[in-house]
C-alpha cells in the first residue's frame, strides 16, 4: 500500500468556523471536507434506519470535535464527486474513520459497493449498541 500524502495540516481551534454536515462531512471556515477511509449514512437516505443511523453518525462526529479535544485536518489535496475537499480528520491522535468502524456509525470506504445501511445486519448492530458502547 502506497504512503499518503498530505498537502495541508490544520489544527482546529476556531469553534464558531466548524460544523458538522453529517456522519463523514465538516464545514470548518468555509470549506466543505469529506472525511477520508469511511462512509456514514445520508441523511437524505432511502430508508428511515438510515435516516435515523445518520443523526446517530452526525450527532456521535460533532461530540468528538467538542473543544476539550485535539482536532487536526490532514487535507489530502484532492476532490470528491461533490467537490468537496478530502481530508483524514484526527481526534486526539486517533483518526476518526478509525472510530466510526470500530463503533458502527461508519463503513470502511472503498471505491466498491457497502452494505445497505438498511439491511437488517447493520441496523441490528448499530441501533443495538448502548451509549456506554460508544464512548
């Protein structure tokens, strides 16, 4: 596997600049950044679990960027489909595709096909986990 290249490393320090778009996506001073190496549920998905999984995935991403931890942007120079610039995002030294795997409010991002996130393995999983599980 080839070494990643970073163009940009921002630390995050200006609060009232960040937003949290969805489960993979933040605003932070005006520009829109797909986080790399994992996919969340849409909030404009096909079904009601993803639309519920995917407040689950934003309301679990704005909880680690609270001020009280590291946050740093590794912006890898290039664009998704959307436009949008693609950056691996680090929460006290842990990437935070790492995390949403690990906790289910993410699937691993390939260029191929994910479950649904409205098959029942996933819903089952993820609805099931109690808050004690995701911290």
């Amino acid at each position: 596997m080839g070494r990643i290249e970073f163009r940009d490393e921002i630390v995050i320090q200006d609060d009232q600049a960040l937003r949290v778009l969805g489960g993979d996506t933040i605003e932070y001073r005006d520009v829109h950044y797909r986080l790399a190496g994992f996919d969340a549920p849409e909030r404009r998905g096909g079904s009601p679990q993803e639309k519920r999984m995917a407040q689950i995935a934003a309301f679990r991403l704005a909880w680690l960027l609270k001020p009280h931890n590291s946050r740093v942007l590794k912006v890898l120079g290039k664009r998704d489909k959307y436009g949008r610039s693609v950056a691996q995002l680090l929460v006290n030294g842990e990437d935070v595709a790492v995390v949403a795997v690990r906790e289910l409010w993410g699937q691993p991002y390939t260029k191929g096909r994910r479950a649904s996130w409205s098959s029942p393995q996933v819903v089952a999983a993820m609805l099931a986990r109690s808050p004690g599980e995701r911290s």
